[in-house]
C-alpha cells in the first residue's frame, strides 16, 4: 500500500515545491522488474500520483486504492494538502497526475486568474450546506421579521442562497452573481452576515442560518438528524470532482480515465453512504 505523503501551505500565496521521485532507466530488462519489486508495482501497473484534501477526497481515494485499483491495474500514491492553491500548482507543473478536492466553479476560477489547461472529471461527491435553527424545528415556522445567519464569503455565500432559494425565502437574479445584495427576499427578514467557523455560534443570535457541512460537523451539528432543508447534489456545481491536465496522453491517460470510472462504481457510492452516515457527505453519482 502506498503510503500519504502531507504537505501544509504556510500562506495562500507561499510556493510549494513537490520534490519529484524517479528511477534512472535500465536498459536491461532484469534491472527493470528488480526496480518494479523495490517500488512495490506490480509489473504492467501503472501509478498515478494524486493530490487530495485529507477529507474526505483522500480518504475515498485510500479506499480505491485499498479495495479496487490493483485489480484495475493501478496503485495510487496519494499525497495530501491542506489548502486550495498548491494542488492545482503541482498539477499544472506534472509533480501530479491528477487531484481530487475542488469544484468546476472553484477550477474555472483558478484557470481564469492564473492560467492552466485542466479537465474535470464528472461529480463525485458534495459536502452539502444545511438549514439549521436553534428556535424553530419546522422552516413553515421561520417567523416574519426573523433573521438568516450566511456566510460571508462570496462562493459560499451563493451556495447558501441557492439553498434558501430552493426553499422559499429568495428568488435569484436572472443573471450575474448571487449575493445577498442582489436577490430578492420572498419573506420578511434580515441577513446577518457572518463568517463560516463562526455560524453555528451565531445560531443563537438568529433564527435561521445556512451553514456549510464541514462547519455543521466541526461545531456538533448533523445533516441527518439537525438540519431542516439540506442541499442536494443533482445538477449541483459544487459536487467535487476529480481533475487531470488536458495533455495527459497515452498509459497516464487510460489510467486516469480509470481511476475515474472506479470513483463513479459503486463500491465508492456504499463506501461514502456507509461511511458519513451523518450525510456531511453524500454521492453525486
């Protein structure tokens, strides 16, 4: 089994050399299963290196790699970060294979601001927000005048009113970016706005707030058992996808597309539902 390799970014703007490892070739075929033994590849499989967030995006990759890709041909080095910048810098300078921890808005984004030519795969997983209260048990109950705790931020924050949509409180703008100044209130209330650790904090000082899973769990709340709406993950743009570079070419190439299809089997879909019984995750498949 391949084991993590972890990075931590020092800043969002701090470079992050991944230190690349590759034997000198041989020319002799002896030499070349004698490298295969030592690495622990089986011969005619091939090894992907992929960057991950540590959770859940690499915990389903271990799970691929543990249960499904040796007989699919491939083992999987999975090398895991803790923030947003440094996977698709690797990926783009072939220190990865491919990563697995963003959106297609998130990587549209990226692509725009600092170049890159990368591929996403289809929708995995979400990491869905909810609607959570500490006063009322029912949204029927939401009171007139009451008050809607929502991230600050602007990405999460039109995850957040998408949701709010879908359940009666705004209406969306025709065009252009959601925010809570260009939407329109369907209900009588007020936005406080409010930054995303410190949401479930804030859910005794307004009766309704749009919180992000990773929040929820991290503050001790559930998907399954707390929230009164939650987000779900068909035609949803935030569902988490796997990415590769456009050249990726030839055995590299199948191998990815692989990986991909053993992401979408549904062995992973049991392994997610069984795993985050709590619904702070759920398939896109």
């Amino acid at each position: 089994m391949r084991s993590f390799r972890s990075f931590a970014a020092l800043g969002a703007v701090a470079a992050l050399a991944l230190a690349g490892c590759s034997g000198g070739g041989s020319s002799e075929s002896g030499d070349a299963a004698s490298g295969a033994a030592e690495s622990g590849d089986a011969v005619g499989t091939v090894t992907l290196t992929v960057g991950a967030s540590p959770s859940p995006h690499a915990k389903i990759l271990q799970f691929v790699q543990d249960n499904l890709a040796a007989s699919a041909g491939l083992d999987l080095d999975i090398v895991e970060y803790s923030d947003y910048i440094q996977p698709n810098v690797a990926l783009a300078d072939g220190d990865l294979d491919a990563n697995y921890f963003q959106t297609v808005p998130y990587l549209e984004n990226y692509e725009k601001e600092n170049g890159g030519d990368f591929v996403a795969g289809e929708g995995i997983h979400l990491e869905p927000l909810g609607l959570f209260s500490s006063k009322i048990k029912d949204l029927a109950d939401f009171p007139d005048g009451g008050t809607i705790g929502i991230i600050a931020d602007t990405t999460n924050q039109s995850r957040a009113l998408a949701l709010l949509a879908d359940n009666g409180f705004v209406e969306l703008p025709s065009s252009g970016d959601a925010n809570v100044n260009t939407v329109k209130k369907l209900k009588d209330f007020e936005f406080k706005e409010v930054d995303g650790p410190q949401l479930v904090r804030a859910l005794e000082d307004v009766d309704l707030a749009a919180i992000n899973g990773n929040y929820a769990q991290e503050g001790g709340l559930s998907l399954s058992a707390d929230a009164l709406a939650v987000e779900s993950a068909t035609d949803n743009p935030s569902v988490n996808v796997l990415v590769w570079n456009k050249d990726a070419s030839g055995e590299k190439l199948a191998a990815i597309q692989k990986l991909e299809e053993l992401l979408h089997s549904d062995d992973v879909r049991t392994f997610i539902e069984q795993t985050w019984t709590d619904g702070s995750v759920i398939p896109a498949f």
